[in-house]
C-alpha cells in the first residue's frame, strides 16, 4: 500500500472516530470538536514539513526512524515480536537485533510507542504523525470531558483552551514526549474526576494507563501532577468540612505525606531526589543549542536548592509570557510570540480586574486549585531547565491548558452542580 492510501486510510478511520465519538455532543461543542480535528490534523502536516523540508533533523526526525524501523520489524512477526517491544516501552532490556537510542530511558519509550503506531498506521512520518495527533485529540477530549462539569468555566471557553491553543495543538501532533504526556495527563484525570464524581473505583484503570503515559514519558510532569492532586484532594476535604480548623490540619498534614512521598521517591529513585533535580537542573541551564534565541537562567550559579529557588519567579515568567514580541525574529517565533502576548493580557486583566476574587475562587474550586499549583510548579521547572526560546513553546505545552483555566475562571459564569459526572 502506497503512502498515499495509507494517508487516505487512516484519516479515514480518524474522521469516524472523531464524528462518532462527537456524536453525543451538543452541537455548540460539536463545531468546536470538529474545528479542532482539523487543527489537529493541519498540524499533523506542518509538522512534517517542517521537520522533513525546513529543518530536516530534530526529535520527531529521530523518534520517527527508530519508529519506522521498529513497526517493519514487527510487521514481518507482530505476535512473536512484540513483547520485546513492550519491554522496550517499560525500559527494561530487550532483544531486538538493531540498536536503538536511548533504550532504557524515555526516549527508548517513545522509540516503542512510535513503532507500535507506525506498525498500526503505516510507514511514514506524515502517518506517525496523523497517529499520534489522533491519540492526542482524544488526550485532550478527555481533559476537557475531567474539566467540564467541574470548573465554572462556559463549555466553549474551556474547550478552546484545552483543545485548540495553537502552539499546544501544533505541538502535540507529532511523535513527542510532549504528546504522549498531555494525553496521558487528560486519561488520567478524566478517570480521577469520574472516580470522585461516582464515589466508584471502576475508573482506576483509566488513572493507570494515564499514569504509565506521563510516567515512561516525562516522569517530572508526574511529580508534579501529584502535588497538584495533593491540593485538590486537600480542597475536596475543606469544600465538605464544615470545621475552621480542618483546612489548616488538613494542610499540615498533607503538607509532610506530600514532602514524605517526594523524600522516599528520591531515597529509590535516585534521579527524583533533592540533589539530583538540582544538579541536572544546573547542568541543563549550561546547555546551549548555539542560536540567537539562546537564554539560562541562574549559569554557574552554586548548585544548591536555595539558589534554583531564587530564580524561581523569573524562571515562571520565562516559561509562561516568552518570548516578548522585541525578542523574535522571523515568522515562526512571531506567531508564538503572538500568543504569549495574548496570555499576558489575560493575566493582567485577571490580576487587575478579579484581583483577590479571582484568587479565592480559584482557591474554592479543587480542579482549578489542581490547576493553579500545576501550572506554578511545572512552569518554575520548565523555567529553570529550558535554555532556548524555540523549544520553549515546546516545552510548556503541557501546563498550557491548565494555565488559561485558571486565567478564565469566572470569566462566564453558569451554574453547574460540582459533584454531577460529565
């Protein structure tokens, strides 16, 4: 089958789904969900030209072989071949007769995944790329589907802001880490919302196969997630309690099983501790790609926490307003410029006009409480450990969706009862 009509196929079946799926949608939603698969699927494209007629290397260039290489592998035995594969993905040794770069660490999973999709959809880039953009629109569906009858946010806004913000579309429609952990973020808390929502565990499966996601992927993105849902679940408590000091004995509480779980995290895995998030935070800020948008935040800083600590507030408006408009040149960076500009404005505007309303709302609402603590704490790390402008965008596509959350909070409000599943 020709490249062409493997293309032909799979958008195919991907349109089915999606107008399946969407089916059940009223038909103010529907439009959006359809306007954002073709986003999807327009990004798909660019990312293969960018990557094969623009740039012609990068990450997607290097998951995509090894991908491609990995599916017509499988394809001449799948059933005898792919539990090497599996173990590939779970970083654990393998036998596969040919060398594949970064096995055992989460770029070997994403070799992995990239094969089982490339033997899924065909064997091209443009086809791993319209695969994982289809995983990823469902990632995001079910973000928005966790989010929808929990934030008082009115459906359409929140809809753009988890499935159509240009950069975080773009960038999560192509063989990624990026991809991979946004979807696994949207099935993980789509099964946590459903869990809360039913007061039933049968959802706990969807939480282990976003879990697995995020954690083979960006495990740092799941740290964070899980501080984030510290908090949530500490607002549950107090949102329910009619108790004044609950809150503050909840807090503290929570506060040292928080700081216990990353302490024993870090005692068996080594890499999460204290000392070795630091040190390779440092040494990532040395790193430079040699381009005009190169930037560090705290270089040959002492290499302790308390310093990291001091760049945090810059590192937070690094990784959420740049690059400032005076900064870019050329096309492409002006357009992400465009869009960080956009959630400048929002953030003043929510600042100068909710100011402490905005706060304690977003306080009261434990999603949007998730939300706030996820954004600061993954956008202080994206900050501090990113060196360059263009990768940037990249890079803090996953906060994204979470951050304009909270940006509109109140900016339509509709009634909704909290506790009815979505």
């Amino acid at each position: 089958m020709g490249e062409l009509q493997q293309v032909s196929y799979l958008l195919l079946v991907g349109t089915a789904l999606v107008l399946l799926v969407t089916s059940v949608f009223p038909p103010r939603e529907r439009t959006w969900l359809l306007v954002s698969w073709i986003a999807h699927i327009t990004s798909a494209y660019g990312q293969t030209w960018l990557t094969l007629d623009y740039y012609g290397y990068g990450d997607i260039w290097t998951y995509s072989q090894f991908g491609l290489q990995i599916g017509e592998w499988l394809r001449d035995d799948f059933w005898n071949r792919v539990e090497e594969i599996i173990k590939l993905y779970f970083q654990q040794p393998s036998r596969i007769p040919f060398p594949v770069q970064g096995a055992g660490t989460p770029t070997g999973s994403m070799a992995a995944l990239t094969g089982l999709l490339s033997w899924a959809s065909g064997g091209s880039l443009l086809t791993c790329c319209i695969a994982f953009c289809l995983t990823s629109y469902f990632g995001k569906l079910a973000l928005y589907l966790a989010f929808r009858d929990a934030v008082p946010i009115e459906r359409v806004s929140l809809l753009t802001v988890t499935m159509l913000v240009p950069s975080v579309v773009f960038w999560t429609s192509a063989p990624l880490k990026e991809t991979v952990a946004l979807t696994g973020l949207g099935i993980a808390l789509l099964g946590l919302r459903r869990i809360i929502a039913d007061g039933k565990s049968r959802y706990i499966g969807l939480v282990a196969c976003g879990i697995i996601l995020v954690g083979y992927s960006k495990a740092y993105i799941l740290m964070v997630a899980f501080v984030a849902t510290s908090t949530l679940y500490l607002l549950q408590r107090v949102r329910k309690s009619r108790n004044v000091l609950t809150g503050p004995v909840y807090f503290i509480l929570l506060s040292i099983a928080t700081l216990s779980a990353l302490y024993l995290t870090g005692s068996v895995f080594e890499r999460f501790s204290a000392e070795s998030v630091v040190l390779e935070t440092v040494k990532l800020q040395s790193l430079q790609q040699g381009g005009g948008s190169d930037y560090s935040l705290g270089m040959g800083a002492e290499p302790s926490l308390a310093t990291q600590a001091i760049y945090a507030p810059l590192a937070l408006v690094t990784s959420l307003f740049r690059p400032f408009i005076f900064e870019v040149r050329g096309v492409l960076p002006l357009v992400n410029a465009g869009e960080t500009f956009v959630f400048l404005l929002l953030t003043l505007r929510f600042v100068l006009v909710r100011r402490m309303r905005g706060i304690v709302d977003t306080l009261t609402n434990p999603w949007c409480g998730f939300a706030l603590i996820f954004t600061l704490v993954l956008g202080v790390g994206v900050g501090l450990t990113t060196t360059n402008l263009g990768t940037l965008s990249r890079y803090r596509a996953p906060l994204v969706p979470f951050f304009l959350v909270v940006l509109l909070l109140g900016e339509k409000r509709r009634k909704f009862d909290i506790g009815s599943p979505p």
